[in-house]
C-alpha cells in the first residue's frame, strides 16, 4: 500500500509540475529538436507534429508519467495535447524529458488528433543524449545509438514507423525500469 501512496504522490506532482509549462518552454524545446541532428529534418519532413516542453515521470513498483504538449500543422498550432502513462513493473527513480512525435502524412496527424491516442507498450523512442541507445519509434524492430555530450546529438536516421517518429531529449533524473505500459494522448482541438 505504501508503495502506491509513494507512486501517487510522484505522479501528482509531475502532473503539477507539467502544468505550468510556459509557452517560451515550447520554444525551447521545439529549437532543441531542431538542432539535434537527424530530429531537425523532420520539421521539414513531416505534416506536423506534437511536442512535449516536460513530461515527468516516477515510480516504485508502480509508475507514471505525465506532460501537456502542443500539436502543430505546418508550424501552426492547432491544439492541445496531454500525455498520461501508467506502468507497473521493476522500477525506482524519477526522471524529466522532452519529447516530439512528427506526424509523416494528415492519417497520421488525423489519427493522433482523433480524441484519444494510444501507443502499445512496445513503442519507444529515440533518445538523444549522450551515451543512450534506443529502439526507434512506434512499433520497435529497428534500434540506433546517439553520440555526443549535449542536447544537439545526432542520431541514426530511422524514417518513420507507422506515420510517426519519436524523439526524447532527457533533462534530467535517473530511473531504472523493466515495465509495462502505453503512453495515452488526449488531443483537443483549438476554438
């Protein structure tokens, strides 16, 4: 039971913490993935795409992580987005990352921004930070490493995996985990 009040707790306060994203983070962020090798061609690549300034994420046993996001059209905004991730599994630890999904055609943008969007539990990303390796995107099968020491490493180019490519910029944290989990999007749409 305790371990569940602890994980709680940690998920409540990364989605405190998500929630007061300023809007120059998105900037940041969004300058950061331009300059970070291969993810930079991808703005010019893709239809769109959907960006995550932080999304925190903790666990003891039992995980979660959280970030708000903006969903862009040709450089326009378009709406909002918040990702929730619950997974149970070995973990311990807490980290913070950046992360952005570009969407290669208007299906793949369509089916993000359908309500609500789910990757399945083996869909991972590329991380780019120095000394990480990942398996690539949406629906795995095909890994690459990153070298450098900052934020505008270059990567290995994957191409996109069901429409999408995901890239992570750590910011900080250590966690260890061996789990099972989707990440979940809810989209809504600007007025």
């Amino acid at each position: 039971m305790r371990t569940l009040v602890n994980a709680s707790l940690l998920f409540l306060l990364f989605s405190l913490a998500s929630q007061m994203v300023r809007a120059d983070e998105y900037d940041d962020a969004i300058k950061s993935f331009k300059n970070a090798g291969e993810s930079g061609a991808y703005f010019e690549k893709s239809i769109g795409y959907a960006v995550f300034p932080t999304i925190g994420k903790g666990g003891i046993g039992i995980g979660g992580a959280h970030g708000s996001g903006r969903v862009y059209k040709n450089g326009v905004h378009i709406g909002n987005t918040d990702m929730t991730q619950v997974t149970v599994g070995f973990q311990l630890g807490g980290e913070a990352f950046s992360q952005i999904i570009f969407f290669e055609n208007q299906a793949a943008l369509d089916n993000f921004t359908s309500g609500n969007f789910e990757f399945s539990a083996d869909a991972s990303a590329v991380a780019i930070t120095a000394g990480a390796s990942a398996s690539a995107n949406t629906g795995g099968g095909t890994s690459a490493g990153v070298s450098g020491g900052k934020n505008d490493a270059s990567t290995a180019s994957l191409g996109y995996r069901k429409g999408m490519a995901i890239f992570t910029i750590a910011k900080g944290g250590l966690m260890y985990q061996a789990t099972l989990g989707g990440q979940k999007y809810n989209y809504k749409a600007l007025k």
